[in-house]
C-alpha cells in the first residue's frame, strides 16, 4: 500500500453497526424498525462535526423471519420484515443515507434459513422433492444415531430428525435454522441472485454470516474431540468439545467466495465483509490469493486477547506481518454476539482506550451501536432472556445483554419506543444516553466524535504505515502512524497506574486529544506522562 494510492470508500470508512430491533422504535411496537434508523441518519453523520461522523453502517438482518434467533433465521431473502418496515421503507433509507454520503452495508446469511422459508418448506415434504438437496440430510447411522457427532453452536447436536421422511438435517445453530448446500448448483445460482436484488437497490456491501461454514467436509466426517474442555462447560454445549475441522474453512468454500465476488464486481465499488473466526493462516486466506475473495474478513483478533497492552500489541503485529500486501486490515472490538466492551474491558476510562485504539490502527474500524455512549452490559432478568443461545446454555450466555435498546435520552424508555421495548433499557439510562452526552464536552460520544472527526482529515491515520515504537514503558502500547512525511503518535496506557513513556530521546511534540479529553499541551517526547487508561494522539 502506497501512501499516494487512493483509498477506496471501505478503506477510508468507519463502519457503525446496528442492531435494527434496538436501536429506534417508531410505530409503538416495543422493537425498532428501519424508520427509526432513517430519522437518526443525521445523529450518525450529518456532515458536521457535531453528528459522530461515521461513514457506513450494516445493519443485522431485517428480513421477514420468525425470529427464531431474530433474524438470522431468514424466511424471504429479498423482502423486508413488516416488523422493520417495507421494500419502500428500504429504497428511502438508502437514498436517505447515500445524501448523506453514508454507505449501506446489510446482513447477507448464506449457511442456513429459516425452517419456515419456502426452500425448506419443499425440502423437507419428500426425499424425492427437487429441493430436497438445497439442505443437508442424511440417514440415521445403521443403528440410528446422529450422522456424525457435530454439536449445535445453540447447545444439542447439530442434527434434527425430520419424522416425515425419517432424515436428519444439518443445523449448526438453531434447529429452526436448517444449513443449505451450497455444493448444488441451483442452490448456489439462487443465493447469488439475492445479493444481485439488493446490488441492485444500491446496496454498498454485505456482511456475509458465519461465511466459513457454507461448505462442509464433502463426507461430513467426525471432529476431533477438543483436548482442552473447560470443565464448567454447560453439558449441553457439545459445539465446543469438538475442534471444528470438519465443519469449518474447508478448502472448497474459496472457490464459492470468489463467485461470491464476481457478483460484488458486476457493480462498482461493491464490499465484501466476512464473519471469520479462524486462526491467522486460515483466516487470511479469506482476502484470496489475488485479492479475489473478501475485501475485509472481520477480524476479531483484539477481542480474544486479554486486555493489555503487550498482548495487543502482538495482535496487531502479527496481523499486520500476516498480510499480504493488498490486503487491507480491519478490527472489530465489539458486536451482537459479544459482551459490551465497558463491560469487558472492565469500566468507562478502558472502554475510552479501547476507543482510541480502534480509530488510530491501520485498517477499517467497525464500531457497534451503543459504544459510542459507553453501554455496558443490559441486566436481564432470567425470565425475560431472548436469545437462544442464552435460553439453551443458560443465562450467563446470553446475547441480549448486549442488545438493549439505545439510550436516546433520558425519558421513559430511553426515548428509544413509547411502549415496553422487546429487552429491557438498562437502569443506567437517565444518566447515559445521547442527549446528556452531547451537552458534556468530555463524555464518551465527545471523545468517539472528536476521534472520527479528526481521523478524516489525517492521511497518515487513514492510509499511513503503521509503526510500533518501543516505549520502554510497561503497559503502554505505543505506535507511530505515518504518510506523506506527517506523523502522529498514538500512545496508549493500559495500566491502572501512571507511567512515563520515552518516544525518542529528544524532541517535542503536541498532544492533540487525549481520552479524558482535558488536555491539549506540548510535551517532551523523551518523558510522557500518561495517566491511568489514558491514551494520547501527539503530532
Ligand atoms: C452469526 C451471527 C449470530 C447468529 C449466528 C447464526 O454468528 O452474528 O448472531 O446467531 O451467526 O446466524
Ligand atoms: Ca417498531
């Protein structure tokens, strides 16, 4: 990557995703619909530097579905949930977003559907239905067990027999999400015609669901056992006794995922985003041997290192070193499946760090709806949990935590519905939410807003190398963001403590935002002092 060459959209951009049935409620029904996102284009970017200043959102599926695990169980691909609003809803909030200069990023969930949409519905009537091989079904074994021992990611194994036509079908997640076999030709040519009915309504990319379980190990042998089980392990979690060789990154899906982009490239400047969770040398093979795959496969790496500032710094070193040189980096620090980062990081002043770091890497942040105010984690009472994954593997794995309604303000419900939201707003919200945020110079949505809006006018944090710099400091993590002979530093203390950073051994500089936004000062770079969690951007 030259520092001249001109970054595409999905390389420049800040991604913001949105949970749709959270974030704005506008017809009363307790879950939030695509109107609600559209009346709060203008909170997100409205071209001044007083809206956060993001550049794309995605938004979590919105398509007619039972809800079975809301909505990654996908009853119609090409139609938009009355719940969420209509075809016209849609076509008005793409329109609505690119006069913003927003991009229009949407779920695409390609492994599996709903139960209930029509494929399986045909599919599971008789053995010999033409759908019938569009899903996995397979014999009970001669003494009528399970096809093989892959357990459900949901809790339970991974196949249900369907009494009818005395088969089992495949499901990874939920049972009411039966996976689809993208071996068969027609099933393939049928999903790709769905990516091209939003291309087509102007849709800017896709964030394509669990993309690397599409294919399967063509005998669909046995896993492995897991070697190292944690023992608290609910007995019903058999997904995670099993290493997942079998069932995941198999070799063929790279020849479905460039198809996958042949169809991205019959439009301009169309982006493939990935749900990937494998170690580096699988992942990696995700951008493709040319460049012909995905142009960003989510990277979730930062979210399984504990949070220190070594550790980290590993992370990052070891994607950047992985890379090939058109591959283009991207991080992920939170989303629906994962605790509030406040929450994990453990209190508000990480979750700044943690702020900090995402939006001065190299690379293509994606932010998760709520950060931006610092939400932790939503307190769900047992009997009002949700999600399947909570209700099957207990309340400790529950996603609904961190899908609470956005805090808009400070009234009833957080200004987010006028009735009871589908979860509940969490107690902290009269303290939390944007309005007060935006009058508090020094809140979090201060400090999201100041980053992303500086960021956009920094080459060197948009396109420029990335650098680490040893610090001789413990616990800070410390790099150098360079392009076209400008420089910024970004120097981040992930201690509870101070510390003294040494940059160079002379020099000085000028601190220009640090995460308790109170200081703007120039400073020795050869004796920094951070205080604790604080992160500082020097030029
Ligand atoms: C992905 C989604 C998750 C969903 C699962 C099944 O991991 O992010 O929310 O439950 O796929 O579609
Ligand atoms: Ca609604």
């Amino acid at each position: 990557m030259t520092n001249n060459s001109p970054l595409k959209w999905w390389q420049r951009a800040v991604v913001y995703q949105i949970y749709p049935r959270s974030f704005k409620d506008t017809n009363g029904d307790g879950v939030g619909d695509l109107q609600g996102i559209i009346e709060n284009l203008d909170y997100l970017n409205d071209g001044t530097a007083n809206s956060l200043g993001v550049d794309a959102i995605w938004i979590s599926p919105f398509y007619p579905s039972p809800m079975a695990d809301f909505g990654y169980d996908v009853a119609d691909y090409c139609a938009v949930s009355p719940l969420f609003g209509n075809l016209a809803t849609f076509d008005r909030l793409v329109a609505e977003a690119h006069r913003r200069g927003i991009k229009l990023i949407i779920d695409w969930v390609p492994n599996h559907t709903s139960d209930q949409h029509p494929w399986f519905v045909a599919s599971r009537r008789s053995r010999t239905d033409p759908l019938r091989d569009w899903y996995i079904w397979r014999d009970p074994k001669s003494d009528g067990s399970l096809p093989n021992n892959w357990g459900s990611f949901f809790g339970g194994p991974a196949w249900t027999l369907d009494k009818t036509t005395g088969q089992y079908y495949l499901h990874q997640f939920a049972q009411e999400q039966p996976e689809l076999n993208w071996r068969k030709p027609e099933l393939r040519a049928a999903m790709l015609d769905t990516l091209r009915f939003w291309l087509n309504r102007g849709v800017d990319g896709f964030r394509m669901d669990v993309i690397g379980l599409i294919i399967k190990d063509a005998e669909l042998r046995d896993n492995p056992l897991n070697p190292d089980v944690d023992p608290n392990l609910p007995p019903n979690d058999l997904f995670s006794r099993l290493q997942q060789v079998y069932n995941l990154d198999q070799d063929e899906v790279h020849a479905v995922i460039r198809e996958i982009r042949g169809v991205l490239d019959e439009f301009d400047d169309r982006c493939g985003i990935g749900e990937l969770w494998g170690e580096l040398p699988r992942w990696v093979r995700y951008y493709g041997e040319q460049g012909d795959e995905l142009q960003l496969p989510f990277n979730f790496r930062l979210i399984w290192q504990p949070w220190q500032a070594g550790a980290i710094r590993q992370a990052v070193d070891d994607l950047e070193g992985a890379l090939p040189s058109f591959a283009w980096p991207n991080y992920v620090l939170g989303n629906h499946d994962q605790p509030r980062l406040a929450s994990r990081l453990g209190g508000q002043a990480q979750a700044r760090l943690a702020a900090m770091l995402l939006l001065t890497l190299r690379g293509t942040p994606t932010l998760y709806y709520g950060d931006e105010l610092g939400l932790e984690n939503g307190n769900i009472p047992p009997e009002k949990i949700q999600d399947p994954q909570g209700r099957n593997l207990g309340a400790q794995r529950t996603r609904d935590v961190t899908r609470t309604p956005m805090q808009w303000n400070d009234q009833r419900y957080a200004g987010f519905s006028t009735v009871e939201p589908w979860l509940p707003v969490s107690p902290d919200y009269q303290a939390r939410n944007v309005a007060a945020q935006r009058q508090d110079a020094r809140s979090m949505l201060s400090l999201y807003r100041r980053l992303l809006w500086y960021r956009r006018q920094q080459p060197a944090l948009l396109g420029g190398r990335y650098q680490p710099i040893d610090s001789a400091a413990p616990d800070c993590f410390v790099y150098r963001r360079e392009a076209d002979g400008e420089r910024r530093i970004i120097a981040l203390n992930f201690a509870a403590e101070p510390r003294q950073v040494m940059i160079a051994a002379s020099g000085r500089g000028q601190i220009v935002l640090s995460t308790y936004l109170d200081r703007e000062a120039t400073v020795s770079l050869g004796d920094i002092t951070l205080r604790p969690h604080e992160g500082v951007i020097i030029e």
